[in-house]
C-alpha cells in the first residue's frame, strides 16, 4: 500500500466516521487511529509513557531512532504499529547514539 493509498484511506474513514456519527449519533465507538502525522506520534507515544517534546521527536526521527516515513520533502507519516513495536523493544541508548553522530559530524568538517 504507498503513501498516496494510505492518505486516501485516511480520508475515506474519516468521511465515514463522520456519516456514521451523523446517522447514529455520537455513541458509536470510533476506531483507533493507525497512521497520523507529527501531533499523532506525539500523542502516541505519550500515551505510552515517552513524553517528548516536538524537537526532540523531530531530531529522532532525522537520526533514525524513531520510525516513520517521510512523505514528500518535508512531512513526516507514523504507524501507530511500528511506534507501539519500538517502544516495546526498548529505544536505544540515545546518548551513546547521539554522541557518535556528534563526533562523526565533528571529524566530517
């Protein structure tokens, strides 16, 4: 499935969500959200007890410690899937990680 598809298919439940909320009204139990944006994994992955902040889930994710897929040159997608996975996997030691891409970024200069 590509990232047009899965846009696609956001869009399409959401247009039922909403005609289902309309003909039966809001006691209906919505479904669970699995692919968003930025706000989505940020509310992910605090629902899960790893609070960050937005930069910090920003430089994950261009470090490659956090999975997602970029769309375009500039939006980030997340699968609720794979943010659950990685969090029960255990996240790696960030700063061992960050501190060799600092020196690697250091001696490239």
């Amino acid at each position: 499935m590509g990232l047009l598809d899965v846009e696609l298919q956001r869009i399409v439940d959401e247009a039922v969500d909403r005609a289902i909320e309309k003909r039966l009204g809001s006691n209906v139990e919505k479904p669970i959200q699995m692919f968003g944006n930025i706000d989505f994994a940020l509310s992910v992955l605090n629902a899960n007890g790893q609070v960050i902040t937005k930069s910090t889930l920003y430089n994950k994710t261009h470090l490659g410690q956090i999975p997602c897929t970029k769309v375009g040159k500039r939006k980030l997608w997340f699968s609720r899937k794979e943010l659950e996975t990685w969090l029960k996997q255990g996240m790696p030691d960030i700063s061992k990680f960050e501190a060799s891409e600092r020196i690697a970024g250091v001696s490239k200069r």
